[in-house]
C-alpha cells in the first residue's frame, strides 16, 4: 500500500494513500447517486420541514451545517436558518394543515338551555359559548371559526352555510358568544385550526 508523510504544525504524519483515494471516490459515487435521485424525481418528497410560522415544505434535507439547513426542493437547493424550524419529518408527512372539511364528524355541548354543535378536526371545546337572546327572533347561524394551538378563538364570521336566518341581530350574538368558546390544546397541531359553531336560537 501507498503511504505518504504530510507536515502538521511540525508534526508528521502517515496517510494510507490507497485507502484514502478508495473512500474519496465512494463518497464521490454516493454522491453523484443522491444527484441522480434528485434530478430523475425518484427522492422527491423524502422528507417534510415543518416551521415555527406553522409552514411546511417537502423535499429532502441535504444535510445540517453551521446552524443551517440545507434543503433540495422542487431540485433547488435552499438554505434555512435552524431558529425558523420547528420539526423535520423523515419519511412522513403533515397529516393535516388545519384546513375545514365537510367530512369532520360534528359534535355538540350543552350551553344552558341550548345545545351547541361545533366541527373542528382534533380539537374539542372544553368551555362553551354563553348563549342569550334577548328577543323572540329565532334561526340557527353558523359560525365560521379559526383557533390557535392555545384553544382560542381568534376569527369568527357568523352567517355561514347552513344559516337559516339573516337577523342582523342573531348573527352578532353568535359571532361574539363564538368566540367566547375555548378548545384544547393542542402544541403539536397545525397553528391555526378552520371550524364551525352552530347555534339554534
């Protein structure tokens, strides 16, 4: 085998040559593989990066150096400082980006005399709105709701699908008796969360 002698801050040292030479084409040969994987779309999609603003990309983490991330996605590589992270996913994705579906089961809690019902994926309401009415006008109004990771409500717009009633009136006590409601937490969860609440008055 061929060795050679290389001068350190004046200490000498041995290098196998041979093996040397051998490691740096295998890395080279990984390396034009993962190329490869990447340019014929055969990798795409390996990984999920998941940030602390509640974005998400999916592509493949390249490697982390110097507190940055280097990630390939759509074949361009990016950089992203590691503070603007929040999980990396390998081999998986985000099941759910907080987006309202039709398809989420409906579920209901008592508020007094009336019976509130609510549609939000994975959450459950723990304190239901206060519900009053301080007329005879009756209709059910649908509450379009967004709530954080903490379980509060931060949106809400009254007089959505499924409404029965224009009252100006009822859609006001809804919305604010709405966003009274409190949810579960949820830390791991999407940072917003789409919903309904339906109130019959």
């Amino acid at each position: 085998m061929r060795t050679k002698k290389f001068k350190i801050r004046g200490q000498w040292l041995t290098i196998n040559y041979t093996f040397f030479v051998i490691q740096l084409i295998i890395m080279k040969v990984f390396f034009g593989i993962a190329i490869v994987l990447i340019s014929c779309g055969l990798a795409k999609g390996q990984h999920s990066v998941l940030f602390k603003n509640g974005d998400s990309k999916k592509g493949i983490i390249m490697e982390l150096r110097h507190d940055t991330l280097f990630f390939v996605e759509a074949q361009k590589m990016k950089k992203y400082h590691i503070s603007r992270v929040k999980s990396l996913f390998f081999d998986e994705y985000i099941p759910y980006d907080g987006k309202y579906s039709e398809s989420i089961p409906e579920r209901t809690m008592k508020s007094g005399t009336y019976i509130i019902r609510y549609r939000i994926k994975d959450r459950k309401m723990i304190t239901a709105p206060v519900i009053s009415n301080g007329t005879e006008q009756q209709g059910r109004v649908v509450v379009d709701i967004v709530i954080n990771r903490n379980g509060n409500v931060i949106k809400a717009k009254a007089g959505a699908n499924g409404s029965t009633t224009s009252s100006e009136y009822l859609y006001t006590k809804a919305k604010f008796a709405a966003q009274g409601a409190r949810f579960d937490v949820s830390k791991t969860g999407p940072v917003e969360v789409e919903g309904t609440i339906t109130i019959d008055y």
